[in-house]
C-alpha cells in the first residue's frame, strides 16, 4: 500500500511539472 501511495504521488509530482513547464516556455 505504501508503494501504490508513493507511485501516485509520484505521478502528480510529474503531471504538475510537465504542465507547469508546458504553460511556462511552451506559451512564452
């Protein structure tokens, strides 16, 4: 159950990053 939670964790982690890099240099 602890790696299932940090999986997805990780998987936000990623998701936020990538839109945030997409909104950011990728518009810019």
């Amino acid at each position: 159950m602890k790696s299932a939670k940090l999986r997805i964790l990780v998987l936000v982690v990623v998701t936020v990053f990538f839109f945030t890099f997409w909104n950011g240099p990728a518009c810019g």
